[in-house]
C-alpha cells in the first residue's frame, strides 16, 4: 500500500491522478467517455496551470519577503522552512499510509449515513491529518492517540465542507464544488471576528475587487493592485529600482493570470458536477452531493492575493514585536492558510479580510513557536532536513493552527496535563457557535434572495 501511495503522490501527482480520478467518477454518473475525458483533462490543465502560476509568484514575492526579513536585523532561532520539510517529517512517519484507508472509509460512512455530502477526491491533502497525527502521537506518547485525532480531522473537515459549501459557491461560482481542506478549520476563529465586523457600518458595507473598481477605477483592476503590492514589498526590501519595477510587474502578472486560469476550473467542473447531480438525485431525491477539491481553485479571487500580499509586512512587523515569539519568517511567508478561511467567511470583503488578517496572524507565530521543539526533534529523527546546532525549524503558516494546537495540546492528558482539556472545550464551544452562526447567516441570505425574487 504505501509503495502504491508513494507511486501516486510523487511520480502521478495531483495534476495526472485527479483527472485519472474524475474519469471514473463522470464513467459511474453517466457522462459519454469523450465528455468524461475532456472535463478531466481540463482539470488536469488548471491544476498545472495554477501550480505554476503559484510558483512563478512565490519565486517572485519570497525572495523579496526573505530579503525583507534580513534586513530587520531579526534575530529569532525558529526558522520558518515553509511546509515542504513537514511534509516530509509527515510522509516519514511509519504509520503515514493508514490515514489513507481511514479518510476513504470515514468518508463513505458518512455519505452513506447523511452525515455529509462531500465526496472528497483531495487525496494528497491526506498528509495535513497525518502531520496533525504525527504531533498528537510525539506529545501524548500514544500512536493510537495519533490515528485517532487525525480521523476525528477528517470528520470536522468534511462536516466544514459542507457548511460552507454555499459561500464557495458565491466566490468561485463552480457548482457542486466543495473545500474540504484543512485550512478552513480556521473559520472557527475567524467567524466571531466577522460577526463583530459585520455589526459596524463601516466594515459591513460590500468592498471587493469589483466595487472597489467603481469607486478607485483603475487602481482596483488585478494587474495594478498587483503591481503597487509588489513595488512597496520591493522597496521594504530595499531592492534598487530595477529589481523594484520588476518584481512589480511580476506580481501584477500573477494577479492578472490567477483569475484566468481559475476559470479553467468552472470549466473542467461544471459538466462533472451537473452529470453527478443529475444522477444523485434520480437515485437519492432531495440530497445534494458535492465534490471535494483542494483550495487552489478558490485562487481567482483578487480578494485573496491582496490580503496575503499585505500581510506579509505585517507578519515581519509582527515577528519583531510579539514578546514570546521565536519564529523568523521566511518559507511560509505567503500565508495562504489564513486568507482561504478569510476569503470563505467573509464572503471575500476585501476591508474584513485585512482587519481579520492583522488580528489573527500572531496566533500562526505563536503557534508555530509552539510546535518548533516537537517540528525539529521530529525531523532530526526523520533525517531529511539538515538542521543546524542550536537552531529550529517550524512553519508560520500552519494549516488548521489552532486545531493542530488544542487537540495536540489536550492529548497530553495522558500523561497528566488536563490543562489541554480545558482549550479543547473552549475550541468545541467555538465549533457549536460557528456552526450555528454559519446556518444562520445562510437562512437569512436565502430569505434575502426570495425577497428579491
């Protein structure tokens, strides 16, 4: 199983095994094999597509951000690797490929009870329970500990999938698409931050890139927004003017290409959802079924980029004030698992993304202070990531960090700590409430909608 596994994530990749997946799935709801074949070559194409798009910004932004951060003069022994080294502190894990066959088995078992209605192909995002996992088990001594809370992942994953299922639909506009990815988790902490926003006039009027285009023009198109981002992290880099004009265009032509690339998704997803739909509610009437993708193709939103460009001053500035903090920012600098939450909850309010982005990301520095000791011994066990003496690595930008945090921290109950216990009925309250506020708001926008009607 796991040389199977290993043959799919690192020789087949997202890219080739996806579309080989969403053949068989248009196959089994009845699409004809040329319509089945095209649909999933075109997600193929948009999977490839914006991996590159995301790579060509990252080589452009990161070497800015890195340049950025030398020249504070921080001097912080937690290096911010990013996630490739955890993926692999993850993949490395002897236990690692159960997590497959339990993602798969609870995920048809809730289909099949009417516990949710996703069906979650994202595969390779398995590696986000098994390092979830990986920290239960290092902290609480117990790999059944690990297995367990890792599964109990997949559940909230698949259940937040579905709550907010709709306002992916209003971002993206794929129907029958769903992000079951672990960095929404993190709309547990966000929601009551939005909820408060909302009661304020002046973060709850409608401020995205297409009414900020009526009321700054052209400032307010992707390429120039783009452009101004990238020339002021140019300058806190203090590049010359010609590295400076450059990276400006660099990132105005990543925030021109996002959006178009992101179309290939509607594209390659809309037959496959409409085929699926049909053939659910012939066999099951008055269920609707969505499929479960990773987040890139929530990436069309100008929305988004624009606050992860921002934030990245902010998370420097943030690394040299913070008492306690011990993280440099540097890998994961572009923090994309704080903007996806912030892009789904607040329905992609530009002004609220921002407001909630400042006010949260210390929590990724302190949580990736937090886990720096149990990230470097673990990879030194490991073996494939080079540390140097009297140095940690982490990651800034932790997917899910405050899931990752309480339910790590509570499983040290079985060694004697209780305090955890007491952070993980706070988190569950924090899920009942979102929970409950998410239904609301819905039932409330659907009655808007008939209103109108």
């Amino acid at each position: 199983m796991k040389e199977i596994i290993n043959y799919i994530l690192n020789d087949l990749g997202a890219h080739v095994f996806l579309p080989m997946i969403m053949i068989i799935v248009g196959l089994i709801v009845r699409m004809k094999f040329k319509d089945a074949f095209s649909s999933a070559l075109t997600l193929g194409v948009a999977f490839l597509g914006m991996g590159m798009v995301l790579g060509f910004m990252f080589n452009s932004i990161g070497p800015a951000s890195e340049s950025f951060v030398r020249n504070t003069g921080l001097q912080l022994n937690a290096i911010d690797t990013g996630w490739s080294p955890l993926a692999s502190v993850a993949w490395g894990w002897p236990y690692a490929f159960f997590l497959f066959p339990i993602q798969i088995g609870i995920n048809i078992i809730m289909l099949a009870t009417k516990q949710t209605n996703t069906l979650n192909v994202d595969l390779w995002n398995v590696w986000n329970k098994i390092l979830t996992a990986v920290f239960v088990t290092a902290i609480s001594g117990s790999v059944i500990a690990g297995l367990v809370v890792g599964a109990i992942e997949v559940y909230f994953e698949l259940k937040n999938s579905d709550l907010t299922q709709a306002e992916v639909y209003k971002i993206t506009k794929i129907p029958g698409v769903a992000c079951p990815h672990s960095m929404a988790l993190f709309n547990v902490i966000v929601y009551p931050f939005d909820l408060l926003l909302r009661k304020i006039p002046f973060f709850n009027r409608q401020l995205d890139a297409e009414h900020l285009k009526d009321k700054i023009g052209i400032f307010a198109e992707n390429h120039v927004m783009g452009f101004i981002v990238g020339i002021l992290i140019g300058i806190f880099a203090r590049y010359d003017v010609s590295q400076i004009l450059t990276l400006g265009v660099q990132a105005a032509t990543a925030l021109r290409i996002f959006p178009m690339v992101a179309k290939l998704f509607m594209e390659a997803l809309a037959p496959i959802s409409d085929a699926a739909s049909e053939f659910m509610k012939k066999r099951f009437p008055g269920r609707e079924f969505y499929i479960g993708l990773d987040w890139p193709f929530l990436a069309g939103s100008s929305e988004l980029w624009v606050t992860t460009i921002i934030l990245v001053p902010i998370t420097i500035l943030f690394a040299v004030i913070l008492p306690g903090n011990n993280v440099l920012p540097f890998g994961g600098i572009i923090n994309i698992c704080i903007a996806v939450p912030l892009l789904i909850v607040t329905g992609g309010n530009l002004l609220r993304m921002i407001v909630i982005g400042i006010i949260t990301t210390p929590i990724f520095l302190y949580v990736g202070t937090y886990f720096a000791p149990t990230i470097t011994e673990l990879a030194r066990k490991v073996g494939t990531v080079e540390i140097p003496a009297n140095s940690m690595i982490t990651w800034s930008s932790m997917e899910a960090p405050v899931f990752r945090f309480v339910w790590s921290y509570a499983s040290g109950v079985m060694k004697g700590n209780f305090m955890g216990v007491i952070f993980l009925v706070i988190w569950l309250a924090l899920w009942v409430f979102y929970v409950k506020g998410m239904k609301k708001r819905r039932e409330e926008e659907l009655k808007a909608e008939m209103a109108e009607t």
